[in-house]
C-alpha cells in the first residue's frame, strides 16, 4: 500500500513538473525548506555539541602564549603565528573558490552541520542562542563528555527554553520569562540565569568551580546594586557594535566619502606583527561643507581582518571573557561602541567601524541586511573573504578628542606641569578619577588607565582612550575558585596590562610565576590545576588593578614624572623601600613636602589589602581634593 501511494506522488509530480514547471519549483523548494527546518531542529543538540569538542582542539591548535621576560611587557597570543591554521584550515574545507557570496548558502552551512562528521572544524556559529532555566527551576545546561582520542561526544539531552539571537534581541526577553529587561540605556539583571548565560564558558571552565546551584540563589548586595543599570556584557556588547557597522565605500562624513579622506599617519610605537602591534593608526579633517570654519577631527585605527577574525572566534568562545596579552581590538570596539551608545561622554565618540575591503567589488552583491544580520555571520563572511584572498582592514573611525594629558603637559619645548597650581592638578586628578568611576560603573575595568590614555581639550574637558586592554567588570564565573556568591567582580589570570610603572605588584608576581612554572598559556595550563588555593596565586582582581594605577597616575601628576620604575619589591630598589616602610611615601625623599592627605591617599591605593575595600566613588569626595 505504501508503495503504491509513493509511485502515486512521484507520478503526480512528475505531471506536474512536465506540465507547471513553476509551480514545481515552488513545492520544490518549499519541501527543501521544511526538510532543512526539520534536519536543523532534529541536529541542533548533536551541532552544540561538535562545536563544544572542535573548539577544545582549536584552542589547542591556535593558542600560543608568548611570554617575554618578566622585565617588559607580554606578548600577544601569536595573532600572525599559525593564524591561518585555523581560520584557512576550516575555509578549504568549507569554503568555494568562487568570488560570489551566497549569504543562504553561509548561513544555510551554519545551521545544518553534518552530524555525522564531529571532529570538522567549526569556528564559527550564526545561530548562537542562550539557554535559560524551565519552569521547574532544573538548570538546562548540556551535559558533555569530550573524549579527544575517540573523538566523540556523548550528550544528556534536556528540555530547553531559548530566547531569540543573542547578537539581535538576546537582552529582550519575554516578560513572561522573568529574566531580562532592557530598555533603553536600562539593564535590569533579574536574576543569576541571565549573566550567567551571557558569561559563562563550558568549553574552559573548572567544572568543579561553577556555581549551578540556581535553586538556592538569592540576590546578592552586587546584584541589588546594579539593578536597573545599564552594565556592560557580551551580548549587549555585541549588539552596540553591530549596529556600528557599515562598508567603507558606503560611509561619508560632510559629504566627503571615506574614499576620499586624507589620512595623515600616526607612527605606530613598537610595530610587531609577532607582539600583536599590528594596527595602523591616522588622524582625519573634514571640513565643514557650510563654509564655516568648524571642522570634524577624526581619529582611524585600522586592524587587518584576518587578526579580526582570530580575536573575534576567542572572544566568542569565552563569552568576552578572553584577555589578550596584546590588545583586543573587539574589545576596543565594543567597548567605545557600547559606551557611545549608552555612557556618553566617558570616551570620545565612536562614529562607524567599517570593512575596507582591497577589492571593493567583492561584498557588493550582499545587501546590507544580510551582511551584517549578526556579529557571527559577519564573521562568516569575513572569512569566506580571507579564504577567497580579499584582504582588507577593519577601520575604526571616532572622534579625534584633544590631547593626551601627557603631551599636554610636556610639550616638546617647555615642562607645563612645573608651572601648574597645585589646585589645577588637583581637578585634572578628580576630574580623571570621575571618569574610571563612571567606567566601572558602566561594567568595565580600563585596565591602561595611564597619562597617556586620559585625554583633555584647553577647555578642561576630559575623556578616556585606548580600551585594547580592557574587561568587562562583572560575572557568575569564576575559573579559579569556587563561586558561591552569586555575581561578583572578574578576575583575570593576564597579568599583562597597562605601563610597565602602572602594573601593580601582584601582576609582577603572576608574570614571575608563569616563568617559573613555564606557563605560555595560562587559559591551557591552568585547567589541569584543581587545587583551589594554588589556583587563587594566578589571579587578579581587575578593578583592584585600576586603582592601583589612579595611585600611580597621582604620583606622575604631583611628581612630575614616576618615582619607580616598576612596582616589584625584587626588581625596584625604590618601590623595595615603599613595602619596606609599610607602603608609605615617608621615607621617600621627593615625597617630603608633599601634602600628608595625598600620602594617606596613594598609600591606601597602593597597598593590595587596603585598596580592596576602596570605594573610588567615595574617594572623588575626598575633602583633600575641594581643600585650597
């Protein structure tokens, strides 16, 4: 009877295809449409978990950790260093020579991965979605054993409640979900499920560290505290810069198409393809087109998209959460994107990220709408352009904002700051410390907060630059300890952050211990270390981090310059003296006749125990700073 009835359908379509070819096609490709809607729900489990096992043998494969001598900086994760083995790898696989982008056939690819095939390399995934507990409280998180020899995947399958894209509404749930509300310039955090979801990293993460005891949660003081706030995190981050996003043939300011622009360099200190110092920087005027004299002065970093791509496929995988021992340009471009969009006024304004593609012609087949659908198939696309030898820039365009505090105060002929009084040092000193309060309010910690990064117009207006090193402030998931708490502040295992004078004493000791234990990268070495009071010595509290840095920038302003050149007791003779004499600036000579307020000050920031409990908010009211 079966039989029958499936010689009756192929003889009916075979009338029909013989007689209405159209509409044929139709039933077709609507037939293939269900058949693909029907194999990607069936497989999205299977999917979730291949991309779980790839992405622990990328990480093995990409990741390499550079470390330079304790005495200077660290390097970059090796962005040119066997970058195209792991992007390139998967495009041959994946990709066609062909120079025509179909933008179904990418996405169509990204949904319907072969099940079968559980060790192809998948970097990338267009259809990311966050999961969130059902209605009886069970927490829905998969459960996979990664067996690297076998190669296979083993799976609990459980009952999932998704919300939409997390690159397009993930922050705008359904009320009924009880978990996100977002509203403009609003993130009110409902409950643990919500960060955790945007924070957490099963591929990495110590198991044995993770708080999942969702049941038992109740909202902490730190939660409580950013209730109704709108604070950063990867989804929203992601969001922000999407919608930053355009092609450079498309962007115009003034009527002055970005083609047209004249770049005036900027030397790039320290070019280094191997330390990740990769990126070429320009400054831009734009006359006004009403024939006034005012101008727009733009400021354009431009990042080769292949090291795009390679920080983004991190970047994701830990949920924002990877640091770089270089700079995270996504971090950077998120960062000002978010804060254009929701904080105005803490860095200078971010007017587009564009694609500058070498071959224009390339992505003009694409419409806007598909090209830039999501943050992933963007990414998508973007390598489907490296694998098809398009090589170009990503170009960070914002404001061109004054001067950094630095050079305004040094000029080339003449040491300004020598002739400053000490109440004009004392504002730009408040004036600084309201801006890094306003960022970590906004969930993120600076983490480069230096003279050279604060920058100042003759009007006294000051903003904060250069977010390659920063983080975001908060998360439900600690690597190396076990977490109890609920939310709390991130803590980084990266201790290569800011100036060599801003880097604080416990960095030193992180980066004494990576040599001595041989550790190139800590996010590999340090997961076979389960010991939790062994693994606490790798890490450091980030916004502690920042404050220490506000004491070294008090010292650089009041000094006229640094009084150590590094912050390690073994290396510093003069900073040996400060932790000899209890942290404090008595016994240093230059420090004599300067204000006792402003000693007690530095010696609370400076000191790890102290600086903990620092409240910087608290700190801009301090009554030294309105004293005349």
């Amino acid at each position: 009877m079966k039989f029958i009835e499936a010689l009756f359908l192929f003889l009916l379509n075979l009338f029909i295809f013989e007689n209405h070819g159209i509409l044929f096609d139709e039933i077709f490709e609507r037939y293939n449409r269900s058949l693909s809607e029907f194999i990607s729900d069936h497989n999205k489990d299977e999917k979730e978990g291949t991309e779980l096992l790839t992405s622990k043998i990328e990480e093995e494969q990409q990741q390499v950790y550079v470390l330079k001598d304790v005495t200077n900086d660290y390097m970059n994760d090796s962005i040119y260093d066997n970058v195209t083995s792991s992007v390139n790898d998967y495009l041959k696989v994946n990709t066609t020579d062909s120079t025509n982008i179909d933008i179904n056939n990418i996405i169509k690819d990204t949904i319907e991965d072969d099940k079968t095939d559980t060790t192809n390399n998948v970097l990338y995934d267009s259809t990311n979605t966050t999961t969130i507990e059902n209605s009886n409280g069970k927490n829905n998180k998969d459960e996979c054993d990664h067996s690297l020899g076998s190669k296979k995947i083993k799976k609990k399958k459980k009952k999932k409640i998704k919300i939409k894209d997390n690159n397009n509404n993930s922050n705008l749930c359904d009320e009924k979900n009880n978990d996100v509300k977002i509203e403009k310039g609003v993130s009110t955090l409902r409950s643990e499920d919500t960060l955790k979801s945007l924070n957490e990293d099963d591929n990495v993460s110590n198991s044995s560290y993770d708080n999942n005891d969702k049941k038992t949660h109740i909202i902490n003081e730190l939660e409580e505290e950013i209730k109704g706030k709108c604070v950063f995190n990867w989804d929203i981050g992601q969001e922000s810069l999407l919608k930053m996003f355009d092609m450079s043939y498309n962007f115009e300011i003034n009527n002055v198409n970005y083609e047209d622009w004249v770049l005036h360099n900027i030397p790039t200190k320290n070019f280094s393809e191997r330390s990740g110092r990769v990126q070429e920087m320009f400054k831009v005027v734009i006359n006004s087109n009403d024939g006034s004299d005012t101008a727009i002065r733009l400021f354009v970093k431009k990042i080769p998209i292949k090291v795009w791509i390679k920080q983004y496929n991190l970047m994701k995988k830990y949920k924002g959460e990877y640091v770089f021992g270089s700079e995270n340009f996504i971090m950077e471009a998120m960062a000002l994107s978010f804060l254009t969009e929701y904080h105005p006024g803490i860095a200078p304004k971010l007017y587009k990220v564009l694609i500058e593609p070498e071959n224009m012609y390339y992505y003009k087949r694409m419409t806007k709408e598909n090209m830039f659908a999501n943050m992933n198939t963007l990414n998508e696309i973007l390598s489907k352009g490296i694998k098809d030898d398009i090589k170009g820039n990503i170009v960070i365009v914002s404001e061109l904002f004054g001067k950094d505090i630095k050079k305004f105060l040094f000029t080339e002929s003449e040491n300004i700051l020598s002739g400053i009084e000490n109440n004009t040092k004392k504002m730009y000193l408040n004036e600084s410390l309201k801006l890094l309060v306003r960022l970590h309010e906004a969930g993120l910690a600076h983490l480069d907060f230096t003279a050279e990064n604060i920058l100042i117009k003759k009007n006294g207006d000051m903003r904060l630059c250069d977010f390659g090193k920063s983080t975001l402030v908060y998360t439900y998931n600690l690597r190396h300890i076990k977490n109890e708490k609920g939310l709390c502040y991130f803590e980084s295992c990266i201790p290569s952050i800011g100036k060599i004078a801003y880097i604080p004493p416990e960095c030193w000791e992180i980066k004494k211990l990576h040599k001595t234990e041989k550790i190139r990268n800590p996010y590999t070495c340090l997961r076979n270390l389960t010991d939790q009071e062994q693994r606490k010595r790798f890490y450091f509290d980030v916004l502690s981090a920042d404050k220490f840095m506000v004491a070294t920038f008090f010292i650089w302003m009041w000094n006229e310059g640094h009084i150590w050149d590094k912050a390690s007791a073994s290396q510093d003779e003069i900073f040996f003296k400060i932790v000899e004499n209890d942290m404090s600036l008595k016994a240093l000579k230059p420090t004599k006749k300067w204000p006792r307020a402003l000693k007690s000050i530095i010696k609370d920031l400076i000191s790890l125990e102290s600086r903990k409990n620092i409240n910087l908010k608290d700190l801009i009211d301090h009554p030294w700073f309105s004293k005349k």
